[in-house]
C-alpha cells in the first residue's frame, strides 16, 4: 500500500479529503503539521497534498509559523508531485486582496487573487446582485495546454469540461485586465496548463499545471464522483487522458438546458433534522419548534419521538440520489453543549466517509463552557471540532439572532469576538451559514415597527384584522423565542460580520407542502449579496421551479419532507427541473 502525505495547518475539514484518498483505495494517510515532521518524511514522499480551507491570510501565516514554507519550495524543486487544493492553489500566486496587511504567498506566479465583484454588469441588467462567494457546481469553460486548446474529449488530470465540480471561495485569480492575460499567455508559453472558468462575466483559473505540480481551485474531494476522478488520476500520475464517453455529464436525452447568470447549476440540498429519541438514539424527526412525536393513543400514553430514520443512512441514500449537498441540523440533543455531543461527531464522521459532496452541521455552536472542565470554550473551537469531524460548514442559528441585536445596539458595528466574526476570520465566510427561523407578524402601518414592512398587495391575504403591512420577526431557541428583530435586518447585519450563505427558513410555511414563502425570500435576496439557500414548504417539484424562477436569483432550495417520506427522491426533482430546461447536476454514479 502506498503512503500519501497531506499538509496539514489545522484551516478546516481534511476529513474528506482522507476519506477520499481512502474511497479510491491502495493507499494510507500521513499529516504533515510542521517541519520537524516534514524532515521525518521527506526522503519517503512522493505524493504531496497541499490543501487550504478558508482565510488566504491565516493559511499562509500558518506556513510560515510551522516553518512549512522552505520544505513545500525544496519539495517541488526536487522534482516530485504535489497538488495544490483551493487555498493551497492561491498560496502558489504572489498575494490576495483578501490580505490588508501585505502577507505574500509562495509567488510561484507573478499575480494577485482578487474577490469577485457582486455588482457583475450581466446581473445589474437584470437588478440583480451576485451572489459572493461563489458557492457551487460550475463547469470549466477551457483547458489549455502550453496554450493550446484541449478538445472536449481531452482532460488534465481528468478535470473535463462537461462535468461540474464544486466551488466555494470569495477569492480568485481572475482575469481582469489584458496585463494578467498577457502575463498568463507568457506563462502557457513556458509551458503552464491553465483551466479556465466562469463566474458571471469574470473569467477566473480554476487550475493550474506545471511540470510536477498541479492545483485546483474546486473541492475534488467535494465533487462527487467527478471530482474522485481527478484526485485519482493525480495519484497515478495520469495527466493527460482522454476522457470516456461513460465519464461526461450530459443532459438526458440531449435536453437543452439553462445557462444561469453565474454558471453554477441549481442546488439541490436535502437536510435532516437530528434528535435524540427516548431510546437515547439518534434519529431524524421534524424540527423541534413543531411536534416533533407521533400522536398517542390515549391522553395517559406518553408519544414517542417520530423516527423518519438513521441520520448517515438517509444522508448517504440522499448522496447516491444526486444530492448537491447535506445538511445535518441538531436541533435537542446537548444543545447546550456540542462540545460532548460524540453521537453527532460520530454521525459526522460515518456521513463523511462515503459521502462526497459538501457536508454542514448546525445546533449550539457558540461559545459556551465546558461542562467537565468549566473553562470557556470560543465558538471557532467548537466549529473546528465539527469540521475535522467532516463538516465543511456549520449553521449558527440562535446565537447569530443574539450577535445581530449587538451589532445594531452597538451603531451597525462588530466587535470582533462573535462566533460569526472569528469562525469566518479562521476558517473563511463560506465556513459560516446563518440559519434563520422567522414568522409573519402582521402591522397596521409601517410606523409600527422600525423593521423593514412589506406591503401586501393581495386583499385576500391581509392580516385577520385587516393589516396590509408584514414583516418576517425571528425566533430563536427552535422557534419558542421571539424578537424585535426582523429576517432582513438579520441577514444584512450577519452579511455585514462575515457570514458567507442564509439558510432562510419560513415557520409559516414549514411542513405545508404549499411551496416556499416567496414574498419572504424575495426580500432578503434582494437586499444581500451573499447566497441564499430556500428553505421550508417543498412538497413537490415543481416548487423547485418555482423558487428558481423568481426574478430575485435564489442560489439553492432545500427539501426534508418529501425526501423523508420517499414521495420523491432528488434526482426526481432534478429530472422535473431538467425538463423544465433548468441546469442541475445529474449524476447518478457513485462510484468509480
């Protein structure tokens, strides 16, 4: 068995990127955190994993502090292989305008990274904002080979330009000006493979080659199937293949589809609320500001914890269904105390091994106490527990209502100590997901609130006393919990302290199978430039459509009923949607 070694500088989730390796099989795993171990190993590599999750400023100081910089440089001088992964990918460019205070990266090319711009002219035409990051399945529109055009049966390390892969970062080399594409011709002409994609009207690398070593802007660890393949050839050693006709995504039936604004396909996210029931197992049920137990049979018998199923094995069937992502939302058990919740760790843990697509968890991640050390616990260490267990985001519900009234107590200002503003600081704003729980609260006059009102046009849908004014109050603690505080004004202060994606739920409309709340999500989408995912009343296709083809550009839905009860499997949606001529990922292999 071959031994593959993995730089390791604590910026995220490496679980899957293991699990991956291991997935594709005939070989073990080695971390590298420092030096000292790089020296232990060297005269042993041969395969070098270079990963990076998260802030480009944080992941290159931690370079340099574990004396990693010296080693990766002899490393790839030496002549042996080495593949770049997102983070790892930009520490090869000379620096980012993510870093305010000059921090350099490896400069093995003489460009910047840039962040992409929200106010692309393509979606302005259309009084849209981009979503930033740019969270998703996107295609690679190129691949140039010392500058010469591949053919589309033709790839780099098996990267192709039918497939999509997975994409998540706020930051990239993009082609900007004719000086970068100058600089980047003069490149390919030494001998540099470059693959190129589109974001909106930007073009920016999505990888890059050269000699012995090879990055990726995407998550091939989180791209299904597609993205097992490209780990695999870089493993082999098979760099330039031709790609077979079993390998390429295409629509079914030679359906023509879509091409959305950004590129990225429809995400299609499946989510499962997890509980402990009265066994002590964990189950997925209902969300816990519902009934979330059976209906008794009698006034004296005490009902039992509806039970939809075991939390990885509906997960992984959702996975092998083409789920674009899983979310896991912890809604009872410790809530108080994630810190000794090992059954959700495990849980994250079993899901990460044979599920490749990304991966978030959410309940009670704050800072918080450790019940057995008493000590104070900071909210970026919990969320690192969750991803080294094999999330790749974690869902801040609760505790980001509680940081949203200190922003707007404080004049619209961070502190920098809330969980949202250190774990996005750490681990990047794609690592921090706001999951919001609001209800409509009607109002006679938009003087009523200092919230933001929505003026209802339809007489039929008035308040019971007549009010033509709404406004979306949240809640906190799984419902149970009001405030004065309305879903817009949260989202745009969350957006503000550094989250990176809105779960928007509707209590009105969770569990209904009427569809989404529109008027709700069109609102909030409107007024922030980071993803917004659809969440609550899904009861059929055609709901997806719906939600996709509102004017306002919403970035993912999310379904847990309909997938729960099996009236409807992910690819069936997918298929609805596809035939509607919407873009989603169709994939039903999951193995290699």
């Amino acid at each position: 068995m071959q031994t593959v070694y993995i730089i390791d500088v604590k910026s995220g989730n490496l679980q899957s990127l293991s699990n991956a390796i291991k997935h594709i099989g005939g070989y073990e795993i080695v971390f590298i955190t420092n030096a000292g171990e790089f020296q232990q190993y060297d005269s042993q590599i041969e395969r070098l994993l270079f990963p990076g999750v998260g802030n480009y400023a944080h992941f290159v100081k931690q370079l340099h502090d574990r004396a990693l910089v010296e080693p990766i440089r002899a490393y790839i001088e030496s002549g042996r292989a080495l593949m770049g992964i997102c983070v790892g990918l930009q520490s090869l460019f000379r620096d980012s305008e993510e870093c305010s205070d000059g921090v350099q990266g490896l400069g093995y090319l003489d460009l910047s990274l840039y962040k992409f711009n929200k106010e692309d002219p393509i979606f302005q035409e259309r009084g849209l904002i981009k979503s930033v990051p740019h969270i998703g399945w996107n295609s690679v529109s190129e691949i140039r080979k010392s500058g010469e055009l591949l053919d589309e049966n033709e790839s780099l390390f098996s990267i192709n330009t039918t497939n999509k892969y997975y994409f998540v970062h706020s930051y990239a080399a993009i082609l900007k000006t004719q000086e970068i594409k100058d600089k980047i011709a003069q490149y390919a002409s030494q001998g540099w493979d470059f693959v190129y994609a589109n974001y909106g009207s930007e073009q920016f690398l999505a990888a890059v080659s050269y000699k012995n070593f090879f990055a990726t802007q995407f998550h091939p660890e989180k791209s299904g199937v597609a993205g097992l393949k490209v780990l695999k050839s870089f493993l082999e050693g098979s760099k330039y293949d031709v790609v077979s006709a079993h390998d390429i995504q295409k629509p079914v039936n030679g359906q023509t589809v879509e091409k959305t604004l950004g590129g990225l396909t429809r995400r299609i996210i499946a989510c499962l609320d997890v509980r402990t029931n009265d066994d002590g197992d964990l189950v997925v049920t209902k969300g816990d500001q519902y009934n979330v137990r059976e209906a008794s049979s009698s006034d004296s018998e005490e009902s039992k914890v509806r039970n939809l199923g075991k939390p990885v094995e509906l997960a992984t069937r959702y996975y092998r269904q083409g789920a674009d992502e899983v979310t896991f939302l912890n809604i009872t058990s410790f809530r108080n105390s994630p810190l000794q919740d090992l059954p959700m760790l495990q849980v994250l843990s079993k899901a990460a091994e044979s599920i490749f697509v990304p991966l978030t968890v959410g309940g009670g991640i704050k800072d918080m106490e450790d019940p057995v050390t008493k000590k104070r616990v900071p909210a970026v260490q919990v969320a690192d527990l969750y991803f080294r267990s094999g999330a790749d985001k974690v869902s801040i519900g609760s505790d980001a209502v509680n940081i949203a009234e200190k922003y707007y107590a404080n004049g619209g200002k961070g502190d920098g100590t809330s969980s949202i503003e250190t774990i996005s600081a750490t681990f990047g704003n794609q690592a921090v997901v706001i999951s919001v729980d609001p209800k409509r609260k009607y109002v006679s006059s938009p003087e009523d609130t200092t919230q933001e009102v929505i003026q209802i046009i339809d007489p039929a849908k008035y308040g019971p006393n007549g009010e033509q004014y709404c406004y979306y109050q949240v809640t906190s603690q799984g419902g149970r919990k009001t405030h004065e505080l309305g879903a817009l004004e949260l989202c745009v202060a969350c957006e503000k302290l550094g989250a990176g994606e809105v779960l928007l739920n509707s209590i009105d409309h969770d569990g209904s199978n009427k569809g989404y709340n529109l008027e709700l999500l069109n609102q909030v989408k409107s007024r922030v430039s980071i993803p917004v995912i659809a969440s609550s009343g899904a009861g059929n296709p055609a709901h997806f459509q719906e939600v996709f083809e509102m004017d306002c550009g919403i970035d993912a839905a999310l379904g847990a009923g309909l997938f729960h009860r099996n009236e409807y499997a992910v690819n069936d949606v997918k298929r609805f949607l596809q035939s509607q001529k919407m873009d989603v990922r169709l994939d039903d292999k999951v193995e290699l």
